[in-house]
C-alpha cells in the first residue's frame, strides 16, 4: 500500500510523529506475522519543497509532482490550532494547492484521512460534503461555522465515511494511522497498538469541556450559565428560553448550530461533566452524586455515563 502523508508548512509535531513512528513500527513488524501483509510505503509528500513544522524542524518532503499517485492520503495536523490562527493559516496559498491535489488524489480512488486540525483542510475541499466526521472538540463551533453541509460528531474519535476517515485531536493520529493498517491486516493493527501501548478508545467525549464550546456564541453561553444554576432542578425548555432572552425555537436553533445538539442534549453533558468531577473527587456514592445533578436514583446516572462515555462508574474512579 503506498501512503502518502501530506505534511504543510508548519505541521503539529506531534501529529507528524504519530503518523510516521506508528506506520514506520507496522512495517518493521509485518515480518513477524505469520502470513505477512502487502508491504507499506509511506512518502512524506509536501507542495512546497521547504517544509517545516511548528517547532522549527525541517521536514524532508518528495514533491507533489514526483511522488506517484498513493493508495492512501493522511493529513496531519497544522501547527495552529485555536480558531483565529487556523482561519489565517487556512487562507494559505498552500492550502490551496493542498486542496487541488487532493481533490485530484481523491477523484483517482486513493483513501483520504485526516486527523485534528487536518480535518479543516480535508473539509475545506468539499470532499467531506454530505459525509460524517470528526474533528478536535474544541474546534467543533468553528468546524460547524465553516462547513455546514458536514455531519460532525466531535465526541467520536474516528470516523469513516465512504473513502474518508476522520480523526479527533492530537493523539487521534494514533488512531487514524492504526486504522490505515488495519484496513489492510487486522492482526498487524492490533499488534502495532500493543507494542505502543495505545489502548482502544472510541469517543473524545470524556475529554470535552463543554464550558468552552460555549463561549463560541454569547447566546449559547447564556444558556450555559443558567444551566449550571439548573442541574440539581432538572431542564425545562421554556425557563431556558426565558432566562436567555429568546424564543424556545431561537434557542434550538442556535445550539444545534454551535454544538450540533439539542438543549437538552447539552444540559446532559453538562450534568455528565458535574457527575465525573464528583467520582474522581469525593468519595459520595453514586446514588448521593445522582441526586446532587437531579436525578432520583444511582441507576440513570450510570445508564447516562455509559451512554455519554462508553465507560461505567468503577473505571471513572480509577478501578479497573
């Protein structure tokens, strides 16, 4: 399989590392298999000659002319990563010329993936049109702002749609890199995570700080604030409205387009947030920390953080 990275001046270290030490350590151990899979061929790929990521270190790169056509594309992170500085590296004429040789890539078959802040630059080229994705959480107003006509769920850690995978922030990019091999062997891909330690985690969820996907709107930060004052009282659509200063329908509107949820939806995670803080911090029984969020009983907390989080009480608190 022939992998191209398409590695921006600029680049998230980490990102570029994460990629290049997972692929490099499925191909030092695909000899060890049994029945060894197609070889892996990973280029470093730049439309500029000169690359450089975000610390300072140069970035050898194969020119886009002279590096063939791949099987599979992974963009790693841009080293700018809060909204006012990805906007401006957005308008980059790199990215532009990023843009055209993927949309070219793409429309020659080749699997395009992206991780973090790559994502921007994948959704950009309108590839991701009418696709799901995932992006870094706290970009996730800016993401929605930008592209409308892409179904972002940012509390996935990867997301696949139809030749395009997405991944979440930062170490994400273990993730989009292990799904690249295991598209081709299972077994090498699951032994590549064990050799790097890199546990299975399917949602960014538990991660997400939902205070500060708010602050994107002042209306949704509104509701915020007088959420918060509301856990213990429980949610009611109309005193939301009310408190915020617009119509119920107003209110809706605007958190599905900042956060890609309900009200409701958002006044869960919030109680979610509340409840993890309490398990990781007291030593209140689940059925106390219930009732401190507004909840009669211990058991539809858990059902919640199951649901929200994929992970039940013992391992928020550390058990095993």
């Amino acid at each position: 399989m022939r992998i191209h990275l398409l590695v921006l001046d600029g680049v998230f270290d980490l990102g570029l590392a994460a990629l290049s030490d997972t692929l490099g350590t499925a191909q030092q151990l695909a000899g060890s298999l049994g029945q060894a899979p197609a070889p892996l061929e990973v280029t470093r790929v730049g439309v500029r000659r000169r690359v450089h990521t975000a610390q300072g270190l140069n970035v050898p790169v194969v020119a886009v002319q002279d590096a063939g056509m791949p099987d599979a594309v992974l963009i790693p992170a841009l080293g700018a990563n809060m909204p006012d500085t990805l906007a401006a590296r957005l308008a980059g004429a790199d990215v532009a010329d990023a843009i055209s040789t993927l949309r070219h890539w793409s429309s020659a078959g080749a699997a395009v993936g992206a991780a973090c802040t790559g994502t921007f630059l994948l959704a950009q080229s309108a590839l991701l049109d009418g696709q799901r994705a995932t992006t870094s959480w706290w970009l996730a107003p800016m993401f929605r702002q930008r592209y409308p006509r892409v179904a972002l769920d940012e509390s996935r850690m990867l997301v696949t749609s139809a030749g395009f995978t997405t991944a979440g922030a930062a170490l994400a990019h273990l993730d989009l890199a292990l799904g690249i091999v295991r598209s081709g062997s299972p077994t090498l891909a699951a032994l590549v995570a064990r050799y790097l330690l890199v546990e299975a985690r399917g949602s960014q969820a538990e991660f997400v700080i939902p205070d500060h996907l708010a602050h994107a709107d002042p209306l949704v930060e509104r509701f915020e604030v007088w959420a918060r004052q509301q856990l213990v009282h429980g949610f009611s659509l109309a005193q939301a409205a009310a408190a915020v200063g617009a119509s119920e329908r107003t209110l809706a509107r605007r958190l599905r387009g900042v956060l890609g949820k309900s009200p409701l939806s958002y006044f869960q995670d919030l109680r979610v947030e509340r409840a993890v803080h309490l398990l990781r911090t007291s030593r209140d029984s689940v059925d106390q920390i219930a009732t401190q969020i507004g909840y009669s009983d211990g058991m539809t907390l858990r059902a919640l953080l199951r649901r929200k989080l994929g992970r039940g009480v013992r391992a928020l608190r550390g058990g095993t």
